[in-house]
C-alpha cells in the first residue's frame, strides 16, 4: 500500500499484508504452548498422576515413635514400590499423638490390620512410609479417611535386618543382656 506521498514506509509493514495478524497469531501459539509445558513439568515434578484414582486414609503415630523425617510429599511405598505420597501432616500433642494424611492409588484395598511403618535409609534423611502388608479381609477393609495406626518402625536395625527380623533382634539382645547380666552376679 502506497502512501499519498508516493514513498513507501517500510517501517511498518502494512496490515493487509497479513503480517501483523500473524505475528500475534505466533506470540500467541508460543505462550499456549509454553504454559501448557510448564504444566507437565509440574505434574512430573511434583510426581502426581493427576488421571489416576486416590484414596485419602490417616496414619496415627504415637508420641513415642514420632514422625522424624516424614515431610508433606514423601513417599508411601506398599512392599517398597511407591504408591502414593504424604499429604498432610497434623500434630494433636495434646491427645499424644501425630496424624500423616496420605494418598494412595485407590487400586489398592488397604485393610484396618495392615502394618505401617516409618522407614528411613541407612545414610541419607530421605524417610518414607512403607506398608508392608495391607492386611486380612478378617481385619475389614478401610474406608477413604479412616485411620490406622502405625506400628514401631524398629529403628536402624529393621533397616538392616528388615522389620519382621527387627523384633527377633531385639529379643536376641534382651537375652544377652539378661545372660551377661547374669554371669556379672
């Protein structure tokens, strides 16, 4: 398009070309396409399967055994394979006790008898929940919110020797207390 003067202005190109709608068509596309991978990135990241099924249940730990190490988004491992995460973390101190809200794949029938431990590696403070075993249909099977209490984690020495050796271990060391003790009178 000609200006009246006869001279070109080729600083701005001339709408009718085209151009101008299309360069807000591509800043347009690219800001789609950069938000839209923003968002996976999250997902991955924040380690979420936004399509599959949860169900959400509450691990009551005593006092006692405390939650050292659990954060929101650790782990929840059934057998050690990764099933879920730790949502939420309540402290009731007045009623002696700690609440960890979980979620886990809603595939998975957890039962009021299920043993939950906190595990945590030899080196390192990565500590997750492990459910080692979900249960008995005799025990009854658990509703999304109900609660379960979790079981003494054994410590160091479960990590080693895993937990059901843990309280053979622990005995195994009453005894020799019991006999060197013994042998001392």
């Amino acid at each position: 398009m000609m200006p009246r003067g006869g001279v070109r202005d080729t600083l701005r190109p001339a709408m009718s070309d085209g151009t101008g709608y299309s360069n807000s068509i591509r800043a347009g596309a690219f800001l789609l396409t950069g938000a839209v991978l923003a968002l996976v990135i999250i997902l991955v990241l924040s380690k979420t399967s936004a399509f599959s099924r949860m169900n959400g249940y509450v691990v009551v730990f005593t006092m006692e055994d405390g939650v050292g190490g659990i954060e929101i988004g650790s782990e929840v491992r059934v057998a050690g394979l990764k099933v879920g995460r730790v949502t939420e973390i309540v402290q009731k101190f007045e009623e002696q006790r700690i609440e960890v809200e979980i979620e886990m794949r809603a595939a998975i029938a957890l039962h009021r008898d299920a043993v939950v431990i906190r595990s945590q590696p030899l080196l390192g403070n990565f500590t997750w929940l492990n459910i080692s075993g979900l249960g008995t249909e005799g025990g009854g099977r658990m509703n999304p919110g109900d609660q379960i209490d979790a079981r003494k984690s054994g410590g160091l020495l479960a990590t080693i020797v895993g937990p059901a050796n843990a309280g053979n271990a622990d005995r195994m060391f009453a005894d020799l207390v019991a006999v060197t003790g013994a042998l001392n009178d």
